[in-house]
C-alpha cells in the first residue's frame, strides 16, 4: 500500500474502530487514575493504527514525519495566532451548542481537580502529541498529491469526524484545517503541535478559572444546557473584532515562510522536491464508512 489519498481514508477508518475496540474494552478494565485512562487510550487509540500504518505501507518515518525547527518568529507568531483566534474558536463551539449539548465541557471541568501540571498534560499535551503526529503526520501525508486546499480540508474532515461529537466537529475541523496549514507553510509538524498545545491548553486553564471560581452547580448547568441565539452573540462579537489581529499574524505568518517554489500548490512542498500534482481524487469507500459509522453513532446517542 502506497501512500495516497486512499490511504489516509483507510487508516483514518482504522483510528475510528481502534477507538470502538478500547471503548469495548475499557468497560471491562476500569482504571481509575484519570491520568493512565486517558495516556492508555492515547497509546491504544493512536499506536495501533500507526504500528499498522508503518507495517503494512513500509514507509520511512522520516518521510511521514516533519520534524523540523520552526525557529523564535514562527513559535511567537504561531503562539500568537492561536491565542487571538480563540474567540472565533469559542464563537464556533457555542453555535454549534445551539444545535448540540456540549459534552467536552464536561471533560474540561473535571481538569480543575487537577493542579496544573496534570491537567494540562492530559488535556493540552497528550492530544498534541498524539493527534498531531497522527493527523497532520499520517493522514496529512498521503496528500502529497493532491492539491493543497484539498488536502487540508480532507484532513480536517478527518479530524472532525474522529472526535464522534456533533457540537465539536466543526470545532474540530476549522483547527485541523488550520493546522495543516501551519505544517504546509513551515515544513514541521512542531507548528501544529504548538498551535494545538496553545489552543487545548488556555480552554484549560479557562474552564479551571470558571470552575473555581464560580458556581460548581451553575456552571455544570450552563454547560449541560443547549445554547440559544442570545448566548451566542457576544462570542459572535467577539470573533468579529479578533479577526483584524488574526488576519495580520497571518500576513506576517505568510511573509515569513514563503514556499521555495512558486508554483508548488501540493503538500509535497514540505520536501522542497516537487513542481507539480497531481490530480488524485480523494473521495474514496472508507470514508463512506466513516460517514455512516458516524452517523449511526450520532443517531444512537441523540435518538
């Protein structure tokens, strides 16, 4: 199996049941120790498709994997962006609370019983690691061939669908696209796991400060209850105003990471080696899957 756009939808496929597999299991081996439940999953969910992934295509990990230095301007402006784009982030998540309760909410709060140090590795590291090294190295890889704009939105349609959860996945999906634009742009893979350790990490400090802060009890309730439009018009606000500043970080973000050819429209520009695409489709059976399997879950869980 070569790598390919096909690919990607396979072992994307392969993430999702490997996630079905240790939910089926963990009903039988409970762990109490929230810290070794979540980096068991971690392991389990994403090291089996990627042990898989390198057995069955043989590919050299060097070439899966960018792990180039990004450099002091790109860790600042990357910080930056992520940072200012939160509102848009936030006004997203409670538009789609709206339709969706917002279950990672949830998760979120529980992270206030830890001190810092934990939850922030549980919430913030771990799935910058582990996702990232999945998503925009696995996943993102096969699009080598496939034009740009195809590959990051394929990607962070893969991203989106992985976390099973309606009210995320347009959360989901805006960040995985965004995220494969940084590692396009920068040639490294550390420019999305910064960018998803930023973003994790203040929505968990955030939640901790609310948390501790006000109400356990009302803040559960306002969590627990679907969004109205009301509710939504300040994140709205909000998101208007912080686009000036998130449209000039990525002026700047651009200037400072041209690609070296010109007329490399294609993911492979992250090897400099390459001065065309081709035209691979990307609509393939697994993720007709995915989509069903997606659905059904979602039906289950709302029906």
């Amino acid at each position: 199996m070569k790598l390919s756009a096909f690919t990607a939808a396979f072992f994307s496929l392969i993430l999702i049941l490997s996630m079905f597999v240790f939910s089926f299991l963990f009903g039988f081996f409970k762990i109490d120790n929230m810290l070794i439940s979540i980096f068991s999953e971690e392991i389990f969910v994403f090291g089996i498709p990627t042990f898989l992934f390198f057995y069955i295509t043989k590919a050299n990990p060097k070439d899966v994997f960018s792990l180039h230095p990004i450099g002091a301007a790109n860790i600042i402006i990357i910080f930056l962006i992520s940072i200012t784009m939160q509102p848009i982030l936030m006004s997203v998540s409670a538009f789609s609370s709206i339709f969706f309760e917002n279950d990672a909410s949830e998760f979120l709060q529980s992270m206030a019983s830890f001190p810092a140090l934990p939850a922030l590795l549980m919430a913030a590291l771990m799935p910058a690691f582990f996702e990232e090294m999945y998503f925009r190295g696995i996943i993102f890889s096969n699009y080598r061939h496939v034009e740009i704009k195809k590959a990051c939105l394929m990607t962070g349609l893969f991203f989106g669908l992985a976390h099973m959860n309606p009210q995320q996945f347009l959360y989901a999906f805006i960040m995985g696209t965004v995220f494969c634009y940084f590692v396009y742009r920068t040639g490294s893979i550390f420019s999305s796991m910064l960018s998803h350790f930023t973003i994790n990490g203040t929505q968990t400090i955030l939640s901790a400060y609310m948390t501790r802060n006000f109400s356990q009890g009302a803040v559960s309730q306002a969590a627990a209850e679907n969004s109205n439009f009301s509710d939504f018009i300040p994140f709205f606000v909000l998101s208007i105003i912080s686009l000036i500043p998130v449209i000039l970080l990525f002026i700047a973000f651009e200037r400072i990471n041209k690609p070296k050819y010109s007329d490399i429209v294609s993911e492979k520009a992250l090897d400099f080696n390459c001065t065309y695409y081709e035209q691979e489709k990307v609509l393939y059976w697994p993720l007709i899957v995915i989509l069903i399997i997606y659905a059904l879950y979602i039906l289950k869980i709302y029906i």
